[in-house]
C-alpha cells in the first residue's frame, strides 16, 4: 500500500500542473488588496459548482514536445472534484466524500484522503486553485497582480514538504467575472504544466453520481 501512495503522487502532480513565463511581464502589482479580497471571497461563497472543459499542457525540460491532453473538469461544494481525461488516453481523478479515486486501463484504485498527510495537502492544493479559495489561506504565501483583463495570484506553498514538488500555484481570473480561466503548477525547475478553462457553466445541477466511480 506504501509503495501505490508513492507511486500515485508524481503521477498526479504529472496530471496536474501549466504556463506563467512569458505573461508575467504584463502584470503589476495590485494596489488595494482588500478590494480585491473581497471580490474573491464573494465569488468563492457564490460558486457552488463547476462544469467545464479543459486542456493541459504539460512542458518537461527534457523534452521538446509539448505534451497536450483534453478533458472535463467539475467541481461542487464542498470538496468534490473530478478531471476525467478523454485524450490522449482516458484517465480519471475523483475526490468525493474523502476518497481519492485513480482510474487507469479500467482499473480502479481508492485512497483515503485522510489516511495520508500527502494527500490531504494535494486536496487541499487542488480545491484552493479551482475554487479561488485562498484568501488569508495559511497553507499559501499570496502574491497579487494585475493587467487590463486578468488578476493573477501566485500562491507559494508553505509546507516544506509540498513546497519540494510543488514550486507556486499560478491562478489568472478573469476580472469582469471573477472566475478562474487558468491554473498554473509549477515544479522546482523548469517543469510546469499548464490548463486552460473553457465552455464553463457555473452553479449548474450537477449529481453527486457524477463523482462516484462505478466498479466492474
């Protein structure tokens, strides 16, 4: 069981992390906080779903290729969340109701989120970015900037041992909504992977079934 926990962190981290060099440039600082603080906690507390599309790309530095994969993302309070990928290869990550649940070549593996410290910081990670949930967030050291369309929080780990996989959390939001459009993880290194949001529908109907992984 130890060895599966090790093996299916990279993995996850490998599905889960996007682009922040060369848009940098474009943004400032944000000078009132607050203000933007309060934006991001009325947004938080109005979201209670996500339904969206998405597409990764993953960039290594020793490879020259961009590795891409599309898939649909949702999301509901409190904290369930599903990213089911169709290509390259279907893969799917469910967290609900304290389970994390891997399915891979039809084979399905379940963690219990509150059996492993790991894995209670990558849930914690993964709902935080999506959800904008990080406002005075103790785990997360928080940056804020801005451009004419996006804020951007760069969020740094506090956790040493999160913070030795996991570099920052890029999250750009789009400033007339307040919704995040974009989610970067980036590795220490050069490594960082990159996904996009798109086709969102918020607050709709989703069934807790569509968290729940059906066993053959």
């Amino acid at each position: 069981m130890k060895n599966r926990i090790i093996t299916v962190i990279p993995i996850l981290f490998f599905l889960l992390m996007q682009i922040s060099h060369a848009q940098d440039s474009n943004f400032t600082e944000v000078t009132d906080i607050d203000v933007l603080k309060t934006k991001l906690t009325l947004h938080t507390e109005s979201t209670n779903s996500i339904e969206s599309n998405f597409v990764q790309e993953k960039h290594l530095w020793m490879l020259n290729e961009v590795l891409i994969s599309e898939g649909v993302f949702l999301f509901k309070k409190e904290n369930s969340v599903r990213w089911q990928y169709n290509t390259p290869i279907e893969y799917t990550i469910v967290i609900h109701n304290g389970v994390f649940t891997i399915v891979s070549n039809d084979k399905v593996n379940e963690f219990g989120i509150d059996s492993n410290p790991m894995f209670r910081e990558i849930n914690k990670m993964i709902v935080t970015a999506i959800r904008g949930d990080f406002v005075d967030n103790p785990d997360f050291a928080a940056m804020f900037l801005e451009n004419n369309d996006q804020y951007l929080a760069k969020l740094k780990p506090t956790n040493t041992k999160v913070e030795a996989m996991l570099e920052t959390i890029e999250i750009y939001f789009d400033k007339q909504n307040m919704e995040v459009v974009k989610v970067v993880f980036k590795e220490p290194g050069d490594d960082f992977t990159s996904i996009v949001f798109k086709d969102k529908k918020i607050n709709s109907d989703l069934s807790n079934k569509r968290f729940l992984i059906e066993k053959k």
